[in-house]
C-alpha cells in the first residue's frame, strides 16, 4: 500500500498504533534481499495478537535467517476494515505495508474456534479465494498452525496446509522449501508443492486426504487421495527446550495490549491429566529450561524492553521443578527496579507462602486458582488431584502473606455434574471470603467466581460427552447467579451460545466450513469479543446449509466412532482416553507421571522424546 494512502486512512481511525509497525524491535529486513517472504497473521485485533508468545518466537526464529523475512498482520478494527473495503484497498502487513498477496506464506495460527469466521474476512479483505481449491499459482501459500490443528477440519477446505506441534524448526524448513522451489521456477506448481508440503514431517495438507460418510453421518474414514501422502500426521515436538530459540528481544508495543508484560517460558506441556484439559493432551511431554538459562533470557528481557512485569509462563508454571527457586531469583535481581514477577497459573496444590513472597515483593495482584469443580467427587471425575484442604490452604497462605483479591475458576456442565457441585461452588467461594475475612490483615477481602461451560475437546478423556444444552447452562448460572451475591463476592459466567459453537467447531468435520462461510456472509467476525458476537448469524448459518448443530455439539459418541482428526498424530494413544474416561465415570483419580510412575498416555515412546525435568523428584531428563 503506498504510504500516504495509508497516512489518509490512520487518521480515521481510533487507534492507528495498530497498525504502524514501528514499534521498539521491530524487524525490517530488505524486501529485495529476502526472496523467501512470510507474514504472521493473528486473526484478532493488534491488543490480543502481540499478547501471543508464539508470535514472537517465529517472529525471531524466521527473521534471525538470512534469505527469508517474516511480517505481522492482524484482524483490522471494523474502523479500519470498513475505510479498506470503502477505498477497495488491499490488508496489509505492519512492517513494509505491503498487500499480503506479495507474500509467500500465510501463517495463521488457530488459537480457539471463535476466531475462523475472523480468518475468513482476513483472507477476503486480502483479496484471496477463501477456498484453497480455487487458488491459483499467484496466491500465497496458507498455512495453519496452533491449538486449532488438534481438529482442523472444520477449516480445512480453506487451508492449504497445517503444521502439528511445535514450529521453531519446522517452519523454517517450510519456508527452506518454498525457496527452493522458488529457484527452480516451480513455485507455481501448486500440486507439486502441496506435495512436496505433505511429505514434511508434521505437515498436513488436507486436499490430499478424502473424508468418507457413513449413513448416520458420522466420519467412516479420512484417507490419502494418491501414493506418497502418510495415512497418519505426527506432529512435531522441540524435545529439548534449553536448545531451542526464544526471543530475548520482542516487540514492545505502542499501545495497552492484553498481556503488556515480558514472557519468560519456563517450560512447555503438563503432566496433571485433566480429563477435560486438551492443551494438557496436545502439548506433551513436559519440557522444563534451565534454570541459568531462564535467568540469561530474563536479564535480556528485561535490557531490551522496558516492561514492568516478567510472567513465568507456561500451562502450570508452579509445577515448575525450580519454581521457587527461580521466583527468589529474579524478585533480588529486579525488584529495586520495579519489576515485578507474576505466575499467571497456580496450581492449588502448589502453592507456599514463601512461592507467594517471592512474587509479590513489588506489587501484588488477584490471585487466580481453578478448582475446577465444586465438590470432591467432581474434581476426581476431572482429575483435578487436589481436595478442599488444598484449596483452603492456599488461599489462607494468599490471605496471609497480604492479598486481598482472590479469583476462582470454575466449570459448568461437566460430566456427571449434579446440583451439590454447583452448590458446593457456592459453599466454597463463602468459606474462603470468611476466610479471608479472619485472615487478611486490613482490608477487605474479595472473592471472584469466574465460571465458563464444558467444551468436550479432541485429545481428550471427555471427547466421547455431550455438552450440556443451552437452556441447561442457563439455568445453572442463574442458580449460581442467586446465591453468590452479597459483600466481597464477585460472579462472572461465559455466554452459553458461544460455548455451544465452540463445542460444534471444536468437534465437527469438514462440512461444516460451509456454515461458516454462511456465518461470515452475514457479519460474523472477530467473535472473541463479546461485543461482536452474533449468535444469530450462526443459526442462519446452520439453517442455510441444512447442517445439524446439535449433531457435533450434543451428541453422545459412541466409543468405536472414528473421530474427523483420527488420521492425525498428537502422540496420546486413544485407549489411554478411553481408559481415562472409565476411570472418570467410576470417580478413579490417575497419578501425575512427575511422580515416577507411567500413566501409558503413549506420547514418549510414540513421538521419541522423553520427560525433561531440571529439579525435583525426578532429577535432570528422565
């Protein structure tokens, strides 16, 4: 786009920060010097994108190569998006503003299912078919990565290609390839680099495959079109993360973004098993840093960014082996500079008072836990692995050691969940308020419940459940909307019908790409914002295109059914599910493999990597 058409438009705007791509350490590399070219494309608005870890990492991972560079692009505001649309102007990337048709690659990252119909206005605003079958040689390569690959198929007729697992290796590989071909001039056969994509590990290319029906409309089976195409998809894994890139030096922000903070990964998967937890199925095994090299890259962060805060992140990062450790260290370093250090998941089991001061030596905020269920019996269904004693514990050492806000999380519509589990969210939530009421010196103490809905999720124990109608969900976030009000105490639900799409995405096959593309037609997009979603467009969608939503969202599987994402690989076995979701329906709790003892999950031996800890009862790889 040529700048002063875009200097027009930015001043129309409301926040043209978004859209400048000057920020602190932003990378500029020479268009001409680069010819293998990728843009990062975050179907979200700029503020929730650059909160994005994985961002970052391939942003510096691509641009640290020489002969490629790697762009960003967001959702535009619907400010933005209705001048580009008014102007017939192209989207862009930040950093060169170039129309994201001059790229090689597309990367879209599928971060939760709202996002899809977002995708669809991307491409659409770009000037790109939505579906890849009516691409031509001209068109970049699209290319998705993310979460929302343990199920793609609900967006597959719009992709070229998926990543599975981890990508700092792989999508230089990727981009290596298309280079090649480039050289060769056979960039613009597009069948024979969709081939040659296919036969990458971790790559799957969905227009190779074939989905076979049966009668009652369940998948019978997702097959290879043509010779050299792998029946099952391995993902690919990093398997050891002290040799892996991180980036020291990422893009600081103009403007207030989701997550304005330094994010210092201190591991990746986890070993609780939660039966309802797909992040805690798709992302193992555990891989911890070392401790040295954490410290190294926080000194670097904190150098190259000016931010006030390092989040430990990772999925429970106080199951870290050297958690406390680490915490102690970086408070004595940075605390007389005002950073603070924050753990944004705590474990309820997991958590001291000396974890506690060690990360409030400058400033305290809301301490978050997620019991998960209300009631014991609940929380060994879920394997939750933690008791009331637990809790209480926690949060009265959190009372104690100076916090005053305190945030549950919780679920509604679990499986087997009755009345006395919700209630027991209500006796619970009263018993720490009264706690903290007794404990916290000075004050006044606040507890806030936060409940979202079951979303049954692949690569999960729960994959075979239903999820709990609308009309249910309503009913029990009114019962608990009666009973937790008064002083000091907080309630916050997740909307039901947005719940219900995400359990119809997360599960569906590939006919469902018609409903959405019917979604977007009517106005569907960036659906992560409560206020941009239309839950009528979806029931016109549904209705339009003859498809069934109660099929993929309330239906019980039965357990030999063969599941839309069965023809790919995220290491855990299906038997181990099946056993888990057995011993859930007879309250049976399965042990953390942290402990020594193997749970058979299947990822270590099926992908050839291994558990990797850096402290604690199992000393260094194991």
């Amino acid at each position: 786009m040529q700048g002063i058409e875009l200097e027009k438009l930015l001043t129309k705007v409301s926040k043209p920060a978004r859209y400048l791509g000057t920020e602190w350490n932003a990378i500029h590399k020479a268009w001409e010097e680069n010819p293998v070219r990728m843009a990062f494309v975050y179907p979200d608005l700029y503020e929730v994108g650059m909160s994005h870890l994985g961002l970052a990492i391939l942003y510096g991972v691509v641009n640290e190569r020489p002969g490629m560079l790697m762009e960003r692009a967001f959702a535009p505001g619907p400010d933005l998006e209705g001048l580009l649309r008014e102007n017939h102007l192209p989207l862009f990337s930040l950093e060169s503003h170039r129309p994201l048709t001059e790229f090689d690659v597309l990367g879209f990252t599928l971060q939760y299912e709202m996002s899809y119909t977002t995708i669809l206005n991307i491409l659409d605003l770009a000037g790109i078919p939505l579906m890849a079958s009516e691409r031509s040689a001209g068109h970049p390569l699209v290319i998705g990565g993310g979460p929302g690959v343990a199920n793609p198929e609900p967006v597959a007729p719009f992709f070229d290609a998926f990543l599975l697992g981890d990508g700092e290796e792989a999508l230089p590989e990727l981009l290596a390839m298309v280079g090649s071909l480039k050289k060769e001039g056979a960039i613009n056969d597009r069948r024979r680099v969709l081939k040659a994509i296919a036969s990458m590990p971790g790559f799957y290319v969905p227009s190779l495959y074939e989905v076979e029906y049966n009668n009652d409309g369940t998948v019978a089976a997702v097959v290879p079109r043509e010779e050299g195409v792998p029946e099952r998809v391995v993902k690919r894994v990093i398997p050891d993360l002290d040799a892996a890139y991180f980036p020291t030096q990422p893009i600081v922000p103009f403007l207030e973004v989701i997550h304005d903070r330094m994010m210092l990964e201190v591991m990746r998967g986890c070993t609780h098993g939660c039966r309802f937890c797909q992040a805690g199925a798709i992302y193992r095994p555990v891989r911890e840093r070392d401790l040295s090299i954490l410290l190294r890259q926080a000194e670097e962060l904190v150098r190259h960014t000016g931010h006030e805060e390092i989040s430990l992140t990772s999925l429970s990062t106080a199951d870290y082996s050297r958690v406390e450790e680490l915490a102690r260290a970086l408070a004595a370093a940075y605390a007389d500079r005002g950073v603070s250090i924050s753990l944004p998941s705590l474990r309820v089991d997991a958590f001291s008072v000396r974890l506690a001061e060690a990360v409030q030596r400058v400033r305290k905020s809301t301490l978050t836990f997620a019991p998960e269920a209300g009631s014991q019996r609940l929380r060994d269904v879920i394997n939750k692995g933690v008791n009331e004693e637990d809790i209480l514990t926690a949060t009265g050492e959190a009372f104690r050691a100076g916090w005053q806000a305190i945030k549950l999380y919780f679920m509604l519509g679990l499986p087997t969940e009755r009345e006395e589990d919700l209630l027991g969210i209500v006796d619970l939530a009263r018993r720490i308020l009264d706690q903290g009421r007794k404990l916290a010196p000075g004050g006044k103490p606040t507890v806030t419940v936060s409940v979202s809905s079951f979303v049954p999720k692949p690569w999960t124990a729960f994959q075979w459940e239903p999820q709990d109608r609308v009309e249910a969900i309503k009913e029990k976030q009114k019962l608990l909307r009666t009973h937790l009000k008064g002083p000091g105490l907080r309630f916050n639900w997740h909307e039901a019908e947005v719940s219900f799409i995400e359990a119809v995405l997360s599960r569906g096959d590939r006919r469902l790409s018609r409903a959405i593309v019917a979604a977007w037609r009517r106005g569907a997009r960036l659906e992560g914002w409560s206020e941009y979603f239309n839950y009528s467009c979806w029931e016109e969608a549904f209705r339009e295109t003859g498809l069934d939503p109660a099929f993929y969202a309330y239906r019980s599987r039965r357990e030999e059914e063969i599941f839309p994402w069965d023809h790919l690989d995220f290491g855990i076995a299906k038997d181990f599910l099946k056993r888990e979701r057995r011993r859930a329906w007879e309250g049976l709790v399965t042990a953390d493999c942290r402990s020594g003892r193997c749970t058979g999950c299947g990822v270590c031996p099926g992908l050839g990597v291994d558990l990797i800890l850096k402290g604690g009862p199992r000393d260094s790889a194991t």
